[in-house]
C-alpha cells in the first residue's frame, strides 16, 4: 500500500473483568489505561504516537463504557479523530465490535504499549502492502535487552532466535480475521496450554519445543492453519517489546520515553521526585 493510503487503529484498552488493577489502584486512579506516565495517560502516550501518519481515519478505542468521558479528557488536543467502544468480555468479539463497517487495512495494539512509533506502524502497513493478511510484530531477545536489560523476561525460543511479542498486528480483509479468533478466551497462552494446542496445532508446538521451528516456518505454518498469508515483522528497535504492567516496567518505559522527549521527561521525573520525597 501507499504511505497516504486509508487505514484504521484499534487499541484494546479494557481490564480484565471483575479485577481491579494493582498498577491502576497503585497510581491512585480508577483504570489502567488512566494510570499517568510523564505527566499524560497511558493511552495519550499510544494515541500521540499516531498523530503523525499520514492516511490514518480513525483512531477506535475499545474500553468499559464508564471511563469513556475519563480516557477522552485524557486524549483533548490530540489532532487524531477518536472514536471510544463499549469492550466485549473477551478480545475477539472486543474487535469484531471495534472493526465494524471497516474495509481497509487495521492496526490493533493496547493502550499499554507507550513505546511505539510510527515506524513501527509504518512496517505493519508495509507488510499488508506487499500482499499479507495479517502481520504480528516481535523483536529479537538481543535488541529488546539493548533497549534495557530488564525490559522483558518472556521469550519464545525458535531455532534461529528469541523473540518477544511488540503487542502490534495488522490485518487486512475478512480472511484474517479467523487470526482474531485465537483470542477469543483471552489470550492467556502461557497459563493455559490447550488454548495454545487450539489456536496454533499440536504438532507446530511440539516443533517450537524442541527448537526444530525458526519463526519464519512459523510463519509459514501459522498461514496454512488460519489459511491466510501471515508475516512475522522483525522490529529493529527492542524497546517495541516493553509495554506497562507493573512498577517495574512502568518505570523503565518512563527512563526509554523520557530519552525520546528530553525536555519534557527531565521534567516530569524532577516532578515526581519531589513528589515522592514529600
């Protein structure tokens, strides 16, 4: 596809149901996507990434409908149109509601993943230009602990590297959404391994396993099980596989952001030193 070419964003913002969230409840507001990072939200941080692409439609946030006039007040000023979701209970159906009336290209990500670029998003939109379905974004273990050493602590082992997920994916026609299905019951494949079995196959698991699948067959393998054309894109910068969760990493995303934007994150650390001391 061409750079202007029409696109729409997805961000998943919604809490898991029935749970309050510790960071959430940790920072004093009322859900996480609210929590504060360099003196704006979480989801301003997401959504200010954005502004610059050209052919952007809409920005569509999938969230609980009680913190829809909250996360707009967050996103005031921003030069993007925004449209908030009432969120399903389950991720699927999630964008299956917020990719109604949609035909062109989507880029889903979270509202917790602060770290993204346009150009990140700029290699996803290639990949559906060069023909692909569907696109997953992962960075090599080396440059995610380039970008910082305790970045990330979970990888999948492939025959040829490590990966970490960058919590981006693009999709393009009705074909892949068959991809959106595997997330049905949430996403949770490492406390669940049956949901892995039925999403990705037995004997593709076993293969990943046993370090006999570099993630190009995966790839290969992924596209003949949904059948589609699904890409793996290999982001250079490892600070793509570092999203907010906890203290921790909420901590580190603030040190890499504030290197982007010096002036501003000077600032909002000063501000919150002084408030920690008092």
């Amino acid at each position: 596809m061409r750079p202007d070419d029409a696109f729409t964003v997805i961000i998943l913002a919604a809490q898991r149901a029935g749970r309050v969230d510790p960071l959430a409840a940790e920072e004093g507001v009322t859900h996480k996507c609210l929590v504060p990072l360099l003196g704006a939200s979480l989801i301003r941080h997401v959504v200010a990434a954005l502004v610059s692409l050209p052919g952007l439609t809409e920005v569509r946030i999938s969230v609980e409908p009680e913190v829809h006039e909250a996360v707009m007040a967050g996103l005031a000023g921003l030069a993007v149109p925004v449209r908030l979701i009432p969120s399903a209970d389950n991720l699927a159906d999630s964008v299956y509601q917020a990719s109604a009336d949609v035909t062109g290209p989507l880029i889903i990500t979270t509202a917790d993943n602060v770290l993204l670029t346009p150009g990140a998003v700029r290699r996803m939109l290639a990949a559906i230009g060069e023909g692909a379905d569907g696109a997953v974004a992962l960075a090599t273990r080396a440059s995610v602990l380039a970008a910082h050493p305790e970045g990330q602590r979970n990888f999948y082992h492939f025959a040829d590297d490590s990966y970490s997920n960058c919590n981006l994916y693009a999709l393009q026609g009705p074909a892949a959404m068959r991809l959106v299905e595997s997330f049905r019951t949430g996403g949770q494949f490492r406390r669940n391994p049956m949901r892995l079995i039925t999403a990705f196959g037995l004997f593709t698991l076993l293969l990943l396993r046993f370090g006999r699948l570099s993630l190009p067959g995966a790839a290969r393998r992924l596209s003949r099980r949904f059948r589609i054309d699904m890409r793996a894109v290999v982001l250079p910068d490892g600070s793509h596989a570092i999203d907010v969760d906890n203290p921790r990493s909420k901590g580190i995303a603030e040190g890499l952001l504030a290197k982007r934007m010096p002036e501003r994150g000077s600032r909002a650390m000063a501000e919150r030193e002084v408030s920690r001391a008092n």
